[in-house]
C-alpha cells in the first residue's frame, strides 16, 4: 500500500527537513507533492537522493484525492488551507501553532500520548513547539513513575527555530562583526551574534512571551493538566539545536541513579551522563540525530523530591519533521488512515 503525501511549505527549512525525514524512513507513498506559496511555485525542492520535485502554488493545490498533508506554512496560512485540506478528506499534520490549543485537534508526540489519535474530530493533527517536545519525551516516563508536580525550564534555542531567515541573519551579523561592519538586526529583536536574547515571540500581559506560554499550556494538554510549569525560553546564537535546562518536583522521592536508569529505556531518549570533562550532550553533537539526549541529571536539594537534567535535540528533526513522520506511521500503525491499493 501506498500514500500520496502532500508537503506544505516545503521551501522552507521544517519543510525541507520533512521531504528529506520521510524519504529516510521509507514512509510508504506512491506520491508526493511540494507546496508552497504563490513566490514559491515554480521552485525545485529534493524527495531522496534522486527525486526531484516541482514546488506547486498552495493557493491552487487541490487536496482531493490526497492522504496525509503535512504543513509547515506558518500559522496564518495554515489557518485557511489546513481546514481546506481537511474538508477534501487529507489528514492534515500541522507544524505550526495555529489549532495545538483547539480542544478538537489532538496535540501529540507518538512515544508520549499516541492515544490522543483516537479524537481526531477535525481532521487535523497539531505537532507541538520544538522545545515542548523534547521536554515532554523525557518527562513522560519520570511523571508515569514519580508524579511530576511542578516544572521549571530555560530553554536555549537555536536560531533556525526562526526559519531559514534566523539563519541567515545570525551568519551575517557574525560576518560583519569579524569584518567591523554594523550589525542590524531584523529577525531578532536584538544582536544575535555573540549574545543571548531573552525574548522569543510576542510579549503577553503577564510578562512571559508567547513561547513561554506555549510550552506551559502545551505540556500540560499532553502530559497532566495539573502539573505546574514555568518557562523562561531565550535565543542564542547556535544554527541547529535546541537546549534546555530542567528542573522538577515530584510526587514520589526520586533519586539520580533512579531517574537516570529509567531514561535509559524510554522510547525516543538516550541518555549520556558522565561526570567527566565532555561527558555530555551539546546541541553541536545532536544535529541531524533523532533522539533526544539527556545529561547532567542530579538532584535538586531545594525542593521536595527535586531533580534536575539537561537535555537536548535537533529542533528542526525531533522538534518538527520527525515528529510529524512518526505522528503519520503512527496512524498507520492504529489503522487510521484510509486503506489504499500498491
């Protein structure tokens, strides 16, 4: 059997990161289209090694006729196409912010709540926030076994959580700093190059940003509406990446040997924790990697059954494409996707 997959903002840096993410993992297609917008058309994008595509204009595409749309557009675009899409009977996997709160539209990552694909109402899937997602695969299995009461994260973000256009910036301002050029920013709201912003998406009234939000409400939609989180999410001048120091409460009391042993044998996480010169994980060694690597897990003295880890993933892969794959082979694996001839 075999699925005609269509790609939605495949110009861009998740959309490349899909066509090349699902041609790796040999997802059973017969066809597949690269879409993007009106700018776009006319562009050639790669599907594997050897297949080339002609990128298609979204405003035209017709959905009909095709399973699974995976989207990454961005939110206002994916606000008018994805249901469109839907509607013409595609199962739409959404990369972007746009329906991750809608109470009909499961937010999910495969190796924490595949059960959520059970109440798919709108036929719309949500993928959650990069930094969500990793966090989220290492709490699963310390929350299934000691309770998670509160969270409190920084994360450190990679430029390319802003898009090809983050990118760019970032090796242009570090261009014209070596050179004593003037460095403007337009991406970021400040210097990226050699500096740390604290500052990702809007501001809201209470003074976290809209990231912050995100990864709180998201957390709790798919682990535990009851657990408490408190981020603080921060730009630095990394490429490909995404960090996070986490702090936990629970529960049960935890112990590092415990914690560390259990991480061992959760899906999606390897653990690298040497209390050594470069016995960890930095987002420099996960690029291009699946999993997500945790280190530096240790006990948290100041609060009740506290424990403390380090983990990191490549955002563009676990924290957007690989995740929207395995959300689709998880469909196929519950028999949710229509049954189709070779």
């Amino acid at each position: 059997m075999g699925y005609r997959v269509a790609v939605v903002g495949a110009t861009g840096a998740v959309g490349r990161e899909m066509l090349k993410t699902l041609a790796e993992r040999n997802f059973p297609v017969t066809e597949v289209a690269a879409v993007a917008s009106g700018r776009s058309t006319g562009q050639q994008v790669s599907f594997g090694d050897k297949q080339v595509l002609t990128v298609q204009n979204l405003d035209k595409f017709d959905f009909t006729g095709w399973d699974i749309g995976l989207f990454s557009p961005g939110a206002s675009i994916s606000a008018v196409h994805a249901p469109r899409a839907a509607a013409a009977g595609c199962i739409v996997i959404d990369n972007t912010s746009q329906f991750r709160m809608d109470p009909d539209v499961p937010l999910v990552v495969p190796e924490v709540n595949p059960q959520a694909l059970s109440r798919i109402r709108r036929g719309i899937i949500a993928n959650p926030n990069c930094s969500t997602i990793q966090m989220v695969l290492v709490l699963k299995p310390l929350h299934d076994r000691y309770g998670i009461r509160r969270v409190v994260v920084s994360t450190y973000q990679s430029v390319s959580g802003a898009g090809k256009e983050g990118m760019d910036e970032l090796y242009a301002q570090t261009k014209a700093t070596f050179v004593n050029d003037p460095v403007k920013p337009e991406q970021f709201t400040k210097q990226i190059a050699f500096n740390v912003i604290p500052h990702i998406d809007s501001f809201m009234p209470d003074g976290s940003t809209k990231e912050e939000w995100k990864m709180v409400v998201e957390t709790r939609k798919i682990l535990d509406p009851d657990i408490k989180v408190f981020a603080t999410c921060v730009r630095v001048p990394v490429f490909i990446g995404h960090a996070e120091s986490v702090c936990i409460e629970c529960e049960q009391p935890i112990t590092a040997e415990g914690a560390r042993a259990l991480l061992r044998d959760a899906p999606g996480v390897v653990v690298l924790d040497h209390r050594e010169d470069g016995g960890y994980i930095t987002p420099a060694e996960c690029q291009g990697e699946d999993a997500t690597y945790v280190s530096r897990i240790r006990i948290d003295p100041t609060v009740p059954n506290g424990l403390a880890f380090w983990c990191v993933a490549d955002n563009l892969r676990k924290g957007a494409a690989l995740n929207a794959i395995q959300i689709a082979e998880e469909l196929l694996a519950q028999g949710l996707l229509p049954r189709r001839a070779a």
